[in-house]
C-alpha cells in the first residue's frame, strides 16, 4: 500500500505475474496524478505499467515480438511526451511513451 508521502506500507504486498521480468523503475504518475507505477521489461516481448500499490497490470505494450525486453529507464523529456526507453535481445533500442 502506498501511504501519503510515498512510501509503502510495509506490511503488505502484492504478487502480479510477469513472463521472465526486468528489474523494475517505479515512477510516480507522469500525468500529474498521485498514482504510483512500476515498470517492468519481460521474455514475452511486452513492457507492463504496473499499479504499484495493487499489483494490477494498467498497461502493457508489445515494444518486439520474439524478443526480451530489458531494464527500462525513464526519458522525462523536459516534461513533454514523456517515456520508458528499453533494449532488446533482439539488439536495438525503443521507446515507448507513457503520458
């Protein structure tokens, strides 16, 4: 559970399944929100948007088919079309905007 001045609970958790997963970032909501999200790159080729106080999958994106997807970083961008730039086994580079 995440508390009001962004630190979890620390007892609880959650458990979410992920093919093969990255280590993750977590980043409070892009958009302005209170929301807080983790990152994470998986085998199956896919980046997750994760709700880091309940363990639900938001948002998934196919960035390459047949690939892992790495460890991503955040591109802030000076504020505007922000992102998640990740690298694949399948040697190249994407990124992937959240806002």
């Amino acid at each position: 559970k995440l508390l009001g001045d962004g630190s979890f609970d620390e007892a609880t958790y959650w458990t979410t399944n992920v093919a093969s997963p990255s280590a993750p970032i977590v980043l409070r909501d892009v958009t302005g929100g209170n929301d807080t999200y983790a990152y994470a790159g998986s085998s199956d080729g896919k980046l997750y948007e994760i709700d880091a106080t309940t363990g639900t999958v938001v948002r998934s994106w196919v960035v390459e088919s047949g690939t892992t997807i790495g460890t991503p970083t955040f591109d802030y961008n000076n504020g505007t079309n922000q992102g998640i730039v990740v690298g694949t086994t399948g040697g190249t580079y994407h990124w992937v905007k959240i806002n």
